[in-house]
C-alpha cells in the first residue's frame, strides 16, 4: 500500500467544496501501473463536472482530473512485457478523471512516453488539449496554407494551441476573446474579435469577405449560427464544446442534442459547407497523435500557454480560475 493525498470532488457545487483527502494506493495488478504524477491539468471539464453539466458526468464523489504526466512507480504482473513499460520511465495519459492525485493506478495501455527534456507542466497541457487541437486542424478540418480560419475562445487551453498549428499549417487566424485577452489573442498571432459583438459574423466577414475555411466553436449555444455564417463555401464547423450552456438547467445532454440536431440540418443543406461535433477519443489515432505534439514540444516548435502552476492541494482555486474565465492557456495542478 502507498498513501496518496488526492482531491475529491463530493458533489454539486462551486470550486470550495472541493476536499483534499488521503487514502491507501494498492499496489498495481495484472495489466496496471502505478504512476507518480509530476502534473495533472485542470480543464473546463472539471468545472462543468462540478455542476453536474458534463456529457459523460461522473457519479459523485470523485477524484477529477483528465490527463497527466507522471512517471512509472510500479508495474503490476505482467504489465511490462509487450508494453515496454519500465519503472522511472516518464509517461502522460488520459485519464477523464482520476489525476488529481500524488499516485494513480492505471492500465498499461495508451501511456505515451514523454521525452526528458520537457516541462512537465508544459506537456500536459498538451494531453488532451493538444491532442484536441492537433486533429481538429488536421484530421477534421484539414486546414492548409492559405486558408484563414476562426478560433473561438483563442485565449483559453484549446484555443491558443489551435491558433498555434493552424499558424504552423500555413493559414491566417482570427481569434474570438474578450476585450482584455485581444493583445494576447494579438502576441499568439491571431486577429482579434469580441466573441459578445452582435453579429459577429458580419465582422468576421469584413477580415474574411468571402467566410472562413474552418471554425472551431467550444461554445455552441445562441452563437453558434453566427459561426455557421462565418464560413465560406466548402468551409467546416468544427463544434467541440458547450461552454455557453453551462448554467441551464434541466437534463444536462438537452444542449447537445440541440447542438448535434442543428449540425446534422446544416450539413444536409446542399451549400458546401461541412459540420462536425468533435469528441476526443482514444481510438482514433489519439497516441500517435499525442506522440506527434509532444516531438513538436521537444523540439521547441508548438509552446503551450501554462496560465499557472499550481500546488495539488489548491485545487479550489485553480478551479476558481477556471471558472471566472480569468486564464490564458492551461492551469496546472503539480503534486509535491
């Protein structure tokens, strides 16, 4: 047994009912391995989480966390093997729960080797955001030089690294935030545009006369139609979020079946644009993917924004964070 102290989300509520607590970590079985972890991201998935709001919504009470980066205490019988795995070996996984944690057991699949030299802070904002924003651009939108494409949100953990590899790609970005972020949304290289401005679209127009290729929304709710007119002919609406719904009340899955709903009409519609609703998976290329952005981490060539660095056992305000819309780039929680 090791002892761990690790955070517990008990129920429905704001960031302070957040609970640090210790509990005896077993050793790893058949198939797992013990993790010591050097960082655990904090995501907006955790703030919708804890008002019982999140798509696939955990049972309370809970450790949250969705991804980390660690590194190999101990492996269970026969979990080395055909894994490759090894103790002290630096690894990041996807978790959707469970990081916020000094220790984690986890299966001996889809762990991601993570290069030495790398912050540790720095690669896991690259997990499941990275991972988010590299298909997206590419696998989803495809975008390619050239292109001028719309970046919602382009201040916050996804959006800054979506504005970065489509920059990489070659193509031009316009990227919505509010008043105080627009010089960031400026240093990362991106236009900038109020995402409260009524009708947005005819701004974004004036930047774009003939649409963009590519939106990406984290948001949907009321703005999505003026992303839909954001685009040009043969242009893709990339959905990958709700962030504007996160106060309704009622079944919590109502938005997205809006949202899908909505997608599925628009796509009908012979115009030749394109709608997707993007939902992270890890069978869908997701540790070659994440191999692909943490290489480009390594070699200095995509840089993710850490808003801050946080101890575990502050995790209410890194939530708090989170939840006042006050960061630009990813919050870190790094166990002592």
């Amino acid at each position: 047994m090791t002892q761990v102290t690790e955070i517990v989300m008990p129920h429905v509520g704001g960031p302070e009912v957040l609970k640090v607590q210790q509990r005896d970590l077993p050793a790893p079985g058949p198939g797992q391995v013990r993790v010591r972890v050097e960082a655990a991201g904090v995501s907006f998935a955790e703030v919708q989480m804890l008002r019982g709001r999140y798509f696939a919504q955990p049972t309370f009470p809970f450790v949250p966390g969705y991804d980390l980066v660690g590194r190999i205490e101990a492996v269970g019988p026969g979990g080395s093997g055909g894994d490759g795995l090894a103790v002290g070996q630096r690894v990041a996984a996807m978790t959707r729960t469970g990081a916020w944690s000094q220790s984690v057991l986890l299966p001996a699949t889809h762990l991601v080797p993570v290069p030495e030299s790398v912050d540790a802070a720095e690669a896991v904002a690259l997990v499941t955001n990275g991972v988010t924003a590299y298909q997206m651009v590419h696998r989803v939108a495809r975008v390619a030089a050239g292109d001028t494409v719309l970046v919602h949100g382009a201040a916050g953990g996804v959006g800054t690294l979506l504005v970065r590899l489509a920059l990489r790609a070659g193509a031009r970005v316009i990227g919505t935030a509010s008043p105080g972020k627009h010089d960031r949304v400026r240093e990362l290289g991106a236009s900038p545009l109020d995402y409260r401005e009524p009708n947005l679209a005819d701004r974004v127009r004036e930047l774009a006369p003939d649409g963009v290729a590519a939106v990406f929304d984290h948001a949907a709710g009321p703005g999505l139609r003026e992303s839909w007119r954001s685009l040009g002919r043969g242009g893709t609406l990339v959905v990958y979020g709700s962030a504007s719904t996160l106060d309704d009340q009622g079944w919590r899955m109502t938005p997205y079946v809006q949202t899908i709903g909505r997608l599925l009409w628009w796509r009908a519609l012979p115009n030749g644009r394109r709608t997707s609703f993007y939902g992270i998976r890890q069978d869908k290329n997701f540790d070659a993917d994440l191999a692909t952005v943490l290489e480009l981490l390594r070699t200095g060539e995509l840089k993710p924004a850490v808003a801050a660095r946080l101890p575990l056992t502050d995790a209410t305000r890194a939530l708090r964070m989170l939840d006042d819309r006050a960061v630009v780039g990813k919050v870190v929680l790094v166990p002592a």
